[in-house]
C-alpha cells in the first residue's frame, strides 16, 4: 500500500510538472486583436475576480459555435483582454491593462473539460494562474451547458 501511495505521488508531482511546462510553452494567439471583438463589458464588484472592464475577442474557428450554440470545433479560440476601471467625470472607463486570458479547444486538456485555460500579465507573458482552480472551477460552473464558454454571442451584437 505504501509503494502504491509512493508511486502515485510521483506520478502527481510529474504530470503536474508537465502541466507547468506546457503552460511556459502558451503564448497568445498572434493578431488577436484583429478577431470579432465584444461590446465593452464593465464590472463594478471589487470583489469579484472579474472586477474591471473586459472585450472578449472570438477566432474564425469558434464563431459558427458562438453564433449557433453547440460543441466548439478543436483549436477554437477565445481572448478575453481585462482593464483596470478609473473614474472619469462620474463614470468608469478604462484604466491600465490588467491581464489577458486565453481559452483554447483541444482534446488533450481532459481535465480541464477539453480547454486550454491561460492568464498572461499586461506585457503578454504567462502569468501562472491556476488553470483548474482559477478558470476551469468558475467555467464548469457557469457553463457546462454551452461547452465552458462563459461569454455570450448577444456581447457582439
């Protein structure tokens, strides 16, 4: 029992390892900028993990998905781009750029309901958010039901 506990350490310690290494290895999708982008969507609540204002910006590949409902296709990708809110004249507007955070379709990321989550500081480089805990937790759920995609097709109209 003890060599089996032992084992199953080491085998934890390794794949998490490799997660680790593979998350170094994510960078954002080059020209997302120039992807469908959301209408401006602000959130008040300090203390939400979402306080700030956030476009969400969607690839050619998740579209027809976005659009219609259903299963994503692999590679779909999402990138939502949060800032920080500042006061101007009595009303919030955008202040500095807080994080990025990348959603990615693919069948290898199991654990993670077939998405690759990533956060990345304001200068593009990989922040090291927990994927289960900070992303994948909120997106089971919240969206179970619409393949883990929290944002909504009616942000863009």
């Amino acid at each position: 029992m003890k060599k089996f506990f032992v084992s199953g350490v080491c085998f934890f310690v390794i794949a998490s390892a490799s997660l680790v290494a593979a998350a170094d290895r994510v960078s954002l999708p080059k020209g997302y900028e120039n992807w469908e982008k959301s209408r401006q969507k602000v959130v008040t609540d300090k203390k939400s993990l979402f306080y700030g204002i956030h476009y969400t910006y969607v690839d050619k590949k998740a579209m027809p998905a976005f659009k219609s409902g259903g299963n994503y296709a692999e590679g779909s990708q999402f990138v939502v781009v949060q800032y920080n809110i500042r006061e101007e004249g009595g009303r919030p507007v955008e202040g500095k750029k807080n994080m990025i955070v990348l959603m990615k379709k693919g069948k290898k990321y199991k654990d993670t309901g077939g998405w690759l989550y990533a956060g990345f500081g304001p200068d593009g480089k990989i922040s090291g958010i927990d994927p289960v805990k900070n992303c994948y937790q909120c997106h089971l759920k919240e969206a179970k039901s619409t393949d883990f995609v929290i944002s909504k097709y009616s942000d863009f109209e």
